[in-house]
C-alpha cells in the first residue's frame, strides 16, 4: 500500500513552491510527501494571527507511522485497529481540540494535516481484499504473487537494513500502488484531499500543512498512540518541537516485546527498538499502556533502558471488537464462502511469537487421535509474517495437513466480520501479547476464544475464554479435544457471553486517556 496522496504532479500543487521543490527529482530524494507539497500558502502578519487564533486545539496526534505502514502492508494489525478506533473516539469526545501531524524531515518538523487523510486511508487498509482466490485451496498450491513475493522476502530482511532500503524506494512507488489498490470511490475521495487549501476557511487553512511549532501552544499535548520506532532520531524530533512550541508528550506503551522477548524479533528490530525507547523515553512526560501487564512491563524494564519513569504507566480499558465503522456487515466473498462450516479460528499474523506452530501441532495430534470428521478446519486468517519458514514449509510438505488447515490471507474487515460469524471458535495460543485484540474481537461477536494464559491474554479474555500454557502442546490438545467431543461446553459459554459479557467502548478508551492527561491524574487505573 503506498503513500495515500496521489501524484507530485497533481493540478492542485500550489504554484508558489519552493524553488527546490520545482524540480520533482529534487523533490523525490530529499522525500517530501505530497501533503507538504500542497502546503497553503502562509498568512503573515495579522492575517497568520487570526487564523491561529480561531484553532482551538489542545491534542496533537503524530500519525506518521500509520502512513509509514501502509507503504509496505497491504492490511492493519492490531496497532493501526487500536490507534485509529482510539483517533475517532478522541475526535467525538473533544471535537475541535483534537488535530493530526505528520513529520516533515526536510524542514526537520511536524506538520498539520486534515482527518480526512487519516480516515481515508484506513478505510483502504480496511477494505482493501486480499489475494483473489478460493479460501478452501491451501496456500501452499498456489504461487503468490510477485508484489507478495517481494513484500515476504522485504520482511525478512534486518530492519537496520530494510528501514533505509524502504526509504529509497517510496517515494517513487508510494503513488502508483495508492492508485491501483484504490477503487472509484476512494480515489475520489483523494482528489478532495489533494484540493487546494486556498479559499478554505482561515483555521481549516492554518491546520492543513502548518508547522507544529508555531501553531502548537504550551499546554497542548502531543500524543503519541500508534508505533512512530521506525524512526530512530525520534526523542530528538521531540525534543525540538517541546522546545519551540512547549508542549507535552503523552506516550501509548503498546508492549516491550523486543526488550522482554528478544528471541521473537528480528535483531535489527531488537536493536532499533531499544535505541528507539531509550532516546524517546526521557522526553515523555506522561505515558499510558494498553494493559496492566504492559504498564508492569515498562515499570520493570525502563531501568534496563536507562530511564526512570516521572511516574507510574496508566493502564487504559480497550475497545471491545471493531469499530462500528470498519465492521459492516458480514462480507461472504467467494474465498469465505468456500470454507467448510464449523472452522475454528486463529486471526494473527502468522509469525513465530503468535504461535501458530503450537496449533499446527495440535491439529496434527487430534487428527491423529480422533475421526477427521470430529476435527474442525482451522483457518489462518493474516498475513504471512516473520520468523515461519519453518512452519510454512511444513505445512507445503503435508498438503496443509490433507486441506485440514487453510489460510485466508490479508482478509478484509468485511470478511473478517463474516470470519467471526461463522467459526465454531477462536484460537490464540500467542506466546507474549501487549494486549490481545482477537481475544476481546471474538467475545464481541460471541464466540469463545481458547486462548493463552500468558501475560495480559486473561486481562482481554477475562472468565469467557478457556485458558492454556503456550509452551504446554499435550495441555492444548487434551483442552481442544474435550471441546471439539462437548458441543455443550461451547454453547453454555457462548450463552454466559452473551449474558455477561460488557463490551467496552472506543469512547470509554479515549474518556480514560483524557483523564489521565488531568494534571492530578498519577495513579494507575
């Protein structure tokens, strides 16, 4: 997935560039994205005054990283589905005091930009589809595609060497692939972005390309809620917008799974990351975490990164499930229809610490011990991930265990609705988790997730789900047995689910984070 906006030489670039940015060589390699190309032109003198005057932000969000995802991922994880529900609940609580930046490296700044990117693309992120063929044919019989093919082995590389290849690369292929992903309806929705801001309204003009140093005031906060560490000068960018504008940084801890966990990444990812949190950590001046466990985490390790934190990590509840609108309704596209009733399901990236190796095993087991019959499909539903050769070549070897497991890859939000709605149950065996957002996925549509009890899986799945030892094969596969023999144990549990199971809200989210950005907030909730 490229760079939203679409091409350098669209009609709507303001004619009063730079003379650098003249020349779209020039303009390639010193890599401005197109939102800054179409800067407005900057009011001065009262006119400027004015218009700052009438923007009454207090949060600033930093989204790049979003951005910077869908330059090589074709679908969001759990990251981008949390940020982004958290962005739009934020917005519907405190409307007009909630803006969105970018990072502008040639002026070495953060930049303004409208809800409207942000929104437009994770809707292509969300919907897009993946590969056009039948779920029921195992992947393995089928040659990807080369655009596939290219982004597994660009995974796999270290990422101190794939974060600057992918650097040299974007900028010329980052438009292209926005157009052929995009369909009518969203590449309209990208010539309104691209429109010029001029004759907009003054504050609208103002908050569209910006500079955050000057229209940022002390006492705003900037908010980092998504996963920015692909940036390695990142404290230090902080570090001058703090200064110029005087502003807070309030930072969401997703996990320290590269720190806490280091066999499960890549060692360039190890390395990056830990460089990352330990020049952004000192700059903070607030964090937040998605779970108790990950608050514990981050208290635990930020000595080991040389930091002591101002204070303890807030630990925030997590919507439940999708928004209401990236869910949809059920989407039965011709690779979901293929499947065969009653699956189980296992929605993840496919990589080592998600543990799909453990439920590979696992179906090899029952099958072994039991009727094929009495053992339901288990489907994959994500991307192929990291750290899996392995596994995959494993599965190639045995035809996908006869066609017992199958893989529906890069689905869409729409076809992951139909996914939840048709599965028998969840699975999610994951070794180490900052949260588990498939876990509380399943108990909102009403299905029972066995799932692992290792760190902060029983905090999302709570009583509704049952719970194993990653590490322990015999100990899931006696579990899975018992329900795959006990329909009974599946529909008492799906009728406690629906009679107690609270989901929580994406506002309920954003009311947490606003009160503990309340300058008496210090306590964990």
């Amino acid at each position: 997935m490229g760079r939203l906006p679409g091409s350098h030489r669209h009609a709507g670039l303001s004619p009063r560039r730079p003379r650098w940015d003249r020349n779209p060589w020039h303009r390639r390699t010193h890599r401005v994205s197109p939102f800054y190309d179409r800067t407005v032109p900057r009011p001065s003198g009262r006119d400027r005054a004015a218009s700052l005057q009438e923007v009454r932000v207090t949060f600033w969000i930093d989204v790049e990283d979003l951005f910077e995802y869908a330059l090589v991922n074709r679908r969001p994880s759990g990251i981008q589905r949390l940020s982004y529900e958290l962005y739009r609940a934020l917005l519907a609580e405190r409307p007009g005091e909630v803006a969105f930046c970018r990072h502008d490296r040639i002026r070495d700044t953060m930049r303004a930009v409208p809800w409207s990117d942000v929104e437009t693309l994770f809707k292509v992120l969300s919907h897009a589809e993946g590969p056009p063929t039948a779920s029921g044919v195992p992947a393995g019989a089928r040659p990807p595609g080369q655009s596939g093919a290219v982004r597994r082995l660009a995974s796999r590389l270290p990422a101190d060497i794939r974060l600057p290849l992918g650097e040299a690369v974007r900028s010329q292929s980052s438009a292209l692939r926005a157009g052929l992903r995009a369909g009518r309806g969203t590449l309209a929705a990208l010539r309104r972005i691209l429109r010029p801001a001029a004759g907009r309204p003054p504050d609208q003009a103002v908050a569209e390309g910006g500079d955050l140093k000057a229209l940022a005031r002390p006492g705003d906060t900037l908010l980092i809620l998504g996963s920015p560490w692909f940036r390695t000068d990142y404290g230090a960018l902080l570090q001058r917008v703090k200064q110029a504008s005087g502003v807070s940084v309030a930072l969401l801890v997703y996990d320290l799974i590269p720190v806490a966990r280091p066999e499960f990444c890549d060692p360039g990812l190890v390395r990056t990351f830990t460089a990352w949190m330990a020049s952004t950590l000192p700059v903070v001046d607030r964090f937040f975490a998605i779970s108790r466990a990950s608050a514990a985490d981050l208290e635990r390790l930020a000595p080991q990164l040389g930091f002591s934190l101002p204070g303890p990590a807030i630990a925030l509840p997590i919507g439940s499930g999708f928004g209401q609108e990236q869910a949809g309704a059920p989407g039965l596209t011709p690779r979901v229809a293929a499947l065969p009733p009653g699956y189980a399901l296992f929605v993840s990236t496919i990589e080592a610490r998600k543990n799909h190796l453990m439920a590979f095993r696992a179906w090899r087991r029952l099958l072994d011990t039991m009727p094929a019959e009495e053992v339901p499909s288990l489907v994959f539903a994500g991307r192929v991930g990291w750290m899996v050769a392995d596994l995959m070549q494993q599965l190639e070897n045995c035809g996908w265990l006869a066609g017992k497991v199958v893989l529906v890859e890069d689905p869409s939000d729409t076809e992951l609705a139909a996914l939840y709605a048709g599965c028998r149950f969840t699975l999610f065996p994951s070794h180490y988790e900052g949260w588990g957002l498939p876990v509380t996925e399943s108990l909102a549509f009403g299905k029972v997730c066995i799932a692992s009890s290792s760190t902060s899986i029983p905090e999302a799945g709570g009583p509704f789900c049952l719970y194993h030892d990653p590490d322990d094969v015999p100990e899931a596969v006696a579990l899975l047995r018992r329900v795959m023999s006990s329909p009974e144990k599946i529909a008492a549990l799906e009728a406690r689910i629906g009679r107690e199971f609270q989901p929580v809200s994406w506002s309920a989210t954003a009311r947490a984070l606003l009160a503990g950005l309340e300058p008496a907030a210090g306590t964990r909730a």
